[in-house]
C-alpha cells in the first residue's frame, strides 16, 4: 500500500468499524452524561464533564459555514491531545515518531464519525487546537449531550461531533 492511500483507508476503516454504543439511535434527551474513551491507551476511561474540567481548559471563537450561512461561537472545553494526554496513547519507543501513526476515531451517538490524526493534533508535530467542548457561548451543552469535538480549521465544521458516545485511539499499522 503506498503511504498516500494509507489516510483513505484509515478513514473507510473508520466508517465501516463504528463502535457499539453509537450504533444506536441519537439520543433521546437527555443524552448519556458521559462517553468513553479505549483503545491504544494506558488507562481506558469514561469522560463527563466534571473530568473535562479537570483538565486545561480552552477557549476558542470558531466560525464555520452551516446550514448555508456563516456561525461564530464560543467554545469552552479541553483539548483533545491533553485528554489523550491523560489516559496515556500508546507508543512504541523503538518506532520512532510513532505517533504518527495513530488515529482518533471520534463517534457520535447518531454514529457519525470524524477521524483525526495524533500527528495533527500533537503540539510537536501540527499543533492542531480541536477541541473537547462542553460550553458553547458560555453555556452548558443541555440535552446536546455532555461533549462535542470541535476542529476550529475546518471550514464547514465536518468534523464537528455533536454527542460524543467514544473517543478510540487506534495504531494505523495494526
């Protein structure tokens, strides 16, 4: 496989693979108040919003193209590489620069699916700022679940994932 396909096939992977827990239905509000993260990492962990707290907290004022007119917001939360931070990616010491090959699956519970790279949101490699939001303009999410990622690069918020039901860290070379 040529190293260029390898993202596309991450990424049908991701489609084709989406975890139990989203498969069903978006929820009825309220939403679960909690998601899980698992996968390549040290310590497993369910999130709610009072450990998203916990961590660092961010604020950015993203504006993105929705249901054909411009939207500026707010948003409050943790970044995703400091909560991945905390339940420790796994990493190969022998590989070097194996983050890099590690992805994120992000699934809503509707099942959408959003895929990131570690390596764009590792500060030592493309620093990327995506955010675990549980605020936006200063208010709780309500029914809308307890999280949602937010990619403030992206222009039309495509990778926006509302509901957060998991987070999956997974080794591209498995």
């Amino acid at each position: 496989m040529k190293v260029r396909s390898f993202p596309a096939a991450l990424l049908l992977l991701a489609v084709t693979a989406v975890p139990t827990l989203a498969q069903s239905s978006a929820c009825s509000p309220p939403c679960p108040p909690f998601f899980r993260v698992f996968g390549e990492v040290r310590t497993p962990k369910m999130f709610d919003v009072r450990a998203l707290r916990k961590l660092p907290d961010t604020n950015e004022n993203v504006t993105y193209f929705a249901a054909g007119s411009i939207e500026s917001h707010a948003f409050t939360g943790a970044l995703l590489w400091d909560l991945l931070q905390s339940v420790g990616i796994i990493v190969d010491p022998a590989i070097k620069n194996d983050i890099l090959r590690k992805t994120i699956v992000v699934t809503g519970t509707d099942g959408y699916v959003a895929v990131f790279t570690a390596g764009e949101i590792a500060p030592n490699f493309g620093g990327n700022q995506v955010l675990v939001a549980y605020e936006v303009d200063g208010q709780p999410l309500g029914t809308e679940g307890p999280a949602e990622i937010v990619a403030p690069g992206d222009k039309a918020g495509g990778r926006f994932v509302h509901n957060i039901a998991t987070i999956e860290v997974r080794d591209g070379a498995k």
